[in-house]
C-alpha cells in the first residue's frame, strides 16, 4: 500500500478515570495468588462515568492542543464495545458537547479492542482525500468483564482522542502509513444483550493475538519498505503486561523499546482505548523525528498497525494540555464492594 | 499369550493444534505408523479415544480414519476406557492378532483437549470418575489426587515426591514431539500455586492435542517385513472407580494385578526391566503407581527420585522422553506415545534419550485414579 500522504495528528488526549482497583484485592475474593494477577491495578470508572463521557474528557484535550475551533471537525468516529446506547450514537454526545459543528459525519465502530484504531485509520482516509479539513479519531471503553473470570482481573475504562488534519502548522506528529490484517477467529466474543463476554481461553494467544499483530506488522514492513531497526518505539496491544512484550521477543525487539508505551500494568486493559492510551504515553515523551510502530488488536480478530513520526510542533503543544501521566497518577483506591457498585455489578432484585 | 510385535510408530508434536482437527492428527500419525512398519494396508483398525463426543459431538472414529486412510472395508472401531482408551485399543488390538482372525492390525489414539474451554475439559474429564457420587460433589480427578497425596503425606511424609515432574521435564528438554520440551526446577515446582493442595500446578500434566500410531502384527508377518520390531505383551485389570473405596487407597491393586499378570506370561523378572513409561497424569500417581506395581516399596518413590535411581542415567529410568507430564498427555493417545517411545528405546532410535542396551520396557497405562490399569511389557528382538 502506497505510503499515507500528508496527514498528521494535530492534538491528543488521554484520560483515565480516578478511580483504581489493585488486582490483589480481586485475587484476595477470588482465591489468586500473586503469581496468578496479570496486572497490577487497573481504573474503574466512577458511577457517573461511560465510555460517552470518558470520549468528552479525552476529546477536551485533543481538540485544546489542536488549537482549532471545534467547527473545524467534519467527522467524529469513536470506537468502543461498551456504547451507552445500543441504539444512539455516542458520536453526536461528544459532537454536542466539545461544540463541533452540525455538518460532519459520525459513525460509531466497533471490532473489539481495535475499534478505536479504526476510527483512526477512516478520519486518515478522509483528511488525505480531503474531504475534511480535520476528524477526531476516539477510542473509549468501560470494559467488561465477568465476576471471577480471567477478564476481570484487567477489564478497565479509558479513553483516548486525536485530532487529525492535514500536515503542516507545527503538528504533533505526522501518520506515514497503515496496514490492517484480519480473519474470522472467534477468539472472544459478545452477544447481543449479553452482560459479559465469553473467551476461549488459550485460544485468545497464539492464533489470535500474536498471529494478527505480529501478520499486522510483517504486512506493515514489507508493504511500505520499513525494518524494525527504523523504530524508536512498539505499542502493541495490551491485554496484559506479558503479551506485548512476548511479541517483543518473537520479533527480535528491545524491551527497552517496549516499555515506554506500557500502560496496562497500571491502567488495565482499556479495550478500544488500550493501544491509543499506549501511544499517547509515549508521544507525551518521544522526541522529534523519532518513529513510532502501533499496532492494535481486536479479538474476531484483526489488528491494525500504523507508522507514525515525531514532529517539532509536539514539544510545544504538550505544554497546552494535561498529559497522560497526570491522569495515571491521580488516583483513589476502592475495594471490590465499591467495585461492584460502581461498574454496576449489583443485582436490586 | 502368543506372539504380537509392534512393527511401526507414528506421532504428531503434542500441542496445541488449533488448525488441525482430531480426525486430521489421527490420521497423520496413523500414515506415519504404517511407512515406519513399510506395510500400505492392515486387517482392522482399533481407535483409543476419550473425549470425542465431549469435545468435538464427533464419534464413529474407526471408520472415519479407516475412509481417511484409503481404508474402507476393513473392521473399524473407536475403544474407550477413560485417559487409557489407548492402551485398551491395544488389547484389543492385540487380542485380534492372537485369535488369528488379523495379521496386522493400525491402532490409533488421539485426543484434542484445546477443542474445549477450561471448565468443558474439566467437566468432560469427570467421564472417568462415577459422576453420581464423585461428580455431584465435585470430587474431580485433581481433587483426589489431592486427598490421596494428603494421606500419602500422613502417612510416609512427601519428600520428593515433586522431584517427578522435574525427572520428566529433565528428560523432554530437546524431545522434539514434546509439548514442554524445557527443564523444570524443583523450586518452579514447589512454588507453583496449588490446584488441589497439596497438589500443585507444576505436579500434573497440562492439556494438550496429539495423536499417535502403532502397527502391531502377528508372527508370520512380522518374519517378512524388513522395519525394525519389538514383542508385545499386554494385560490388564480393574478396580473400583473410587480409590476411597478400596481397602487401602494408596495401593493401585488394579496395576499390581495387571503388572503382576503380564510378568508371569513374560517370565520376566522386575530386576530385567531396564527402564518404565509411568502414567505420571500427577506427581503422586507416579510415585504410587512405581509403588504398587513392586518396584519400589511403599513410601519410598520419592526419596529414590531425589537420589536419581529414576533419570535416564540411573538404575530404573523412567518416562524417558519427558511421560505425561513434560512430553505431554493427550488421554486417549497417551499409551501410544508410550509404546512409541519403548519401541524407539528398543530398536536403538532414541536419539539423545537412548537408554545403553535397553532390551525390556514396561508401560503403565491408567484410566481414572487407577480404576483401569494396563501393563505392557515390551522385548528387543
């Protein structure tokens, strides 16, 4: 695929909800030990939190550091499993409430954790076309997983937004190419007015996770004429904190290349927002000119992976905004009672 | 018992296939077992399998892999006795032979555990228990194993008897056909997490898909075909399903018959059997299973396994490609890896694990806590 012309992310936002739940307290309800916990905490959103208003919180600061007026937005996609409305777009919320305009275009996707990539890669298609001046690009969930089940202990909330625009004004960061790959493997899965998901254990490894991303990224660097050894950073999807870093291995990568864009071991899995809130980690510190490999992953399964390069404008539009780290800081404890009651998990009769 | 020989072998990698079905791993290794024997067709077909309606609704085994194998005409069945559904195909098998009725006989096993999540192969495997005592209090095969390391505990102390998986993980290191083909230290094994205490992670054998094949043949034609052979005795007894019920739970009576049987139609001596495949599914079923069938005395497997006797260098080598749990242990095609195995060790093809002038192998084969036993001694030629 021809190399992506023109187009680059003039502001980026990442939020996590405040709220925080350490893997040890569910392993102490569940019988985990330790060794067993895939993570070491992960966010809860609070009881007035959704994957509409976490895309708003997000939205707020990529459009701040964009440093446009909201009007400016011809499209709004937003990518989540966990739509408030099963029937009502959450991308006229985040329209009406950032005050984007009534002219634009909004869809809301969903593929698992790779929604929020997706959305990424159509507001791309339609600044390169220009068909728009600029798009905004969001990923949120508030994951969920069953009580007990492996889902939970790393099922989290997030969101993660990015303006994109043609390049040129100092822009953040210029996206250079994309590739998806794609197949049918049930690997997890939801039906419709199911409350949680259902997996298939193992099988959400080796022929699902490891062979889109790593199928994702070999496409990636054959197509459009990379090699490894070109990228200063990985963010790979994070289901946990070991599968990134297996892929590392398998691929012959640094760890020290990896472990900038981990955000699980703190946050959780975000779903749709995982490997955006990733990037947006490395982007607060990455230098100019420095290149960047995402690839994110979704479970029925795909994964897109993308090229992205470091602009000058980044250093100075940082300082406009709130970075990541901020938000992973501040936090507040809660127990698997107030869990509960938060995400929603009590049943009133 | 007359003459039975095992004339081919055959064997996928034990992993997890997931672009293979059951039917396809079967019949890999069944295509392989008969180049090895150098014979293009057999007289039956005998398939050991546990789980196929469980995990695939898939039954009728026999003739699919007869279809599959350009066999259609010959007899085909699927044979079932819970994780020793192979080694129950190869009595049968073996039987065909002796009543004369077959020359050469395929015997295949294979399982595909991955085809299930987690909670449908622990269920499936309560198949081996009696489900309207044990199953309906939850008392699953781990949940024994756990009561009756308990009372091995009490009763001789447990020193050692985790120093099993690390003997068989030590022996997989480099098996190419073995699902865990890494050394195992005795540390990883003591802090992994307990799945039934005092049974840990790290003790039990892990799930995974594999098929396997043995060609057995009978005298007449075992004299005309050029592929190297071994002789092949099988017997085999029962006991009561739940090991609580008998009169002492730590003796696998069912084992010690079916040993004690199929030495006295040998006319081997326990002294002359240079190495054993133990069907170590858990830590403690090895050592039990070393202790009831009269090689070591009772409570003393696990202090022998610290001193080495049971490492490929030491007096009785045991599961000398990794057993059930390094190699891996795919139920129903479990015992044909196991005679595999001895049959490499004894025709001098065991590469790296070779044995120094191995001449008899016994196999134990078990279905449920030892409720089935099979004991299968097998000759150099």
């Amino acid at each position: 695929m021809a190399r992506i012309n023109g187009v680059a992310i003039h502001g980026y936002g990442g939020y996590v909800p405040r709220y925080r739940i350490k893997d040890e307290e569910i392993g102490r309800i569940w019988g985990k030990t330790a060794s067993e916990l895939p993570v070491n905490e992960k966010t809860v959103a609070g009881p007035d939190e959704d994957a509409a208003t976490m895309a708003v919180e997000a939205a707020r600061i990529a459009v701040k550091m964009a440093g446009i007026d909201p009007r400016r937005i011809g499209a709004i996609h937003e990518g989540s499993e966990s739509k408030p409305y099963a029937v009502k777009p959450t991308g006229t919320i985040v329209a009406a409430t950032i005050g984007a305009g009534t002219g634009l275009l909004t869809a809301d996707l969903e593929f698992a954790c790779k929604a929020g990539t997706e959305a990424l890669q159509l507001i791309t298609g339609l600044v390169e076309t220009g068909r728009i001046e600029y798009g905004l690009a969001i990923g949120a969930d508030t994951a969920q997983g069953r009580p007990g089940d492996a889902l939970e202990f790393t099922a989290a909330s997030g969101a993660a937004a990015f303006v994109v625009g043609r390049a040129g004004g100092d822009a953040a960061a210029s996206i250079e190419a994309w590739c998806s790959y794609v197949t049918d493997t049930p690997d997890f899965w939801r039906r419709p007015h199911d409350r949680y998901p259902m997996h298939a254990a193992r099988f959400t490894g080796q022929p699902a996770y490891f062979r889109h991303i790593i199928g994702a990224v070999k496409s990636l660097l054959d197509n459009d004429g990379y090699s490894l050894d070109d990228f200063d950073y990985f963010v790979f999807h994070q289901p946990n904190v070991k599968f990134p870093f297996a892929v590392a291995k398998y691929l012959g990568i640094d760890r020290k290349k990896i472990t900038p864009g981990i955000v699980t071991d703190v946050l959780g899995n975000t779903y749709s927002a995982c490997s955006l809130l990733g990037l947006v980690k490395v982007l607060d510190s990455a230098e100019p000119d420095q290149l960047i490999l995402l690839a994110s992953y979704g479970s029925g399964a795909g994964s897109d992976a993308f090229v992205i390069r470091v602009l000058d404008g980044i250093l100075e539009r940082r300082r406009r905004v709130r970075g990541l780290s901020s938000f992973i800081d501040d936090k507040i404890y809660v127990n698997y009672a107030l869990y509960l009651k938060f995400r929603d998990k009590i049943l009133m009769g | 018992m007359g003459k039975v020989f095992v004339a081919g072998v055959g064997f996928t990698k034990i992993a997890e296939h997931w672009d293979k079905s059951l039917e396809q791993l079967m019949a890999e290794a069944a295509a392989k077992a008969l180049e090895d024997a150098g014979i293009p067709s057999v007289n039956s077909i005998y398939v050991g399998n546990m789980m196929g309606e469980a995990l695939q609704e898939q039954a009728h085994l026999g003739t699919l892999l007869a279809e599959d194998l350009g066999l259609t005409g010959i007899p085909a069945f699927r044979i079932e006795a819970a994780e020793a559904s192979g080694a129950a195909a190869l009595y049968q098998a073996a039987l065909d032979i002796l009543s004369g009725r077959s020359e050469a006989v395929l015997v295949i096993g294979g399982e595909k555990l991955s085809d299930g999540l987690s909670e449908e192969v622990s269920s499936a495997m309560m198949m081996s228990g009696r489900q309207e005592y044990e199953g309906f209090i939850g008392a699953d095969f781990y949940a024994i194993n756990g009561l009756l390391y308990r009372l091995y505990e009490k009763r001789y102390g447990s020193d050692g008897i985790a120093m099993f998986p690390v003997i068989s993980h030590t022996h997989a290191a480099g098996v190419s056909h073995a699902q865990y083909p890494f050394k195992l230290t005795l540390e990883k094994v003591l802090s992994s997490p307990f799945i039934a205490e005092p049974l840990r992670r790290m003790e039990v054998s892990g799930i995974g898909d594999g098929a396997a094949a043995v060609v057995l043949v009978g005298e007449r034609l075992a004299e005309k075909i050029k592929s190297p052979k071994t002789a092949f005795f099988i017997a085999s007894s029962t006991d009561y399903i739940t090991p609580f019920e008998r009169e002492n739970p730590l003796h696998f009576q069912s084992l010690a018959m079916a040993s004690d049987k199929v030495f006295e139609e040998t006319k081997v001596e326990r002294r002359e059997v240079d190495f054993i495949e133990l069907h170590d599914a858990t830590s403690i079923m090895a050592a039990l299973s070393l202790e009831s069938s009269g090689f070591v005395e009772p409570g003393k497997a696990g202090r022998l396994a610290e001193k080495g006797e049971f490492s490929l260098e030491g007096n009785l080598p045991c599961n000398t490609f990794g057993g059930l749990k390094a190699r891996g242990h795919p139920f129903g095609a479990t015992a044909l890896y196991q005679v595999a195995e001895a049959h490499l060790q004894l025709t001098e093809r065991a590469g790296n694990n070779q044995i120094d002038s191995a001449k008899i192998g016994l196999i134990q084969s078990l279905g449920g806590v030892a409720a089935t036993a099979f004991a299968i001694l097998m000759k150099k030629v």
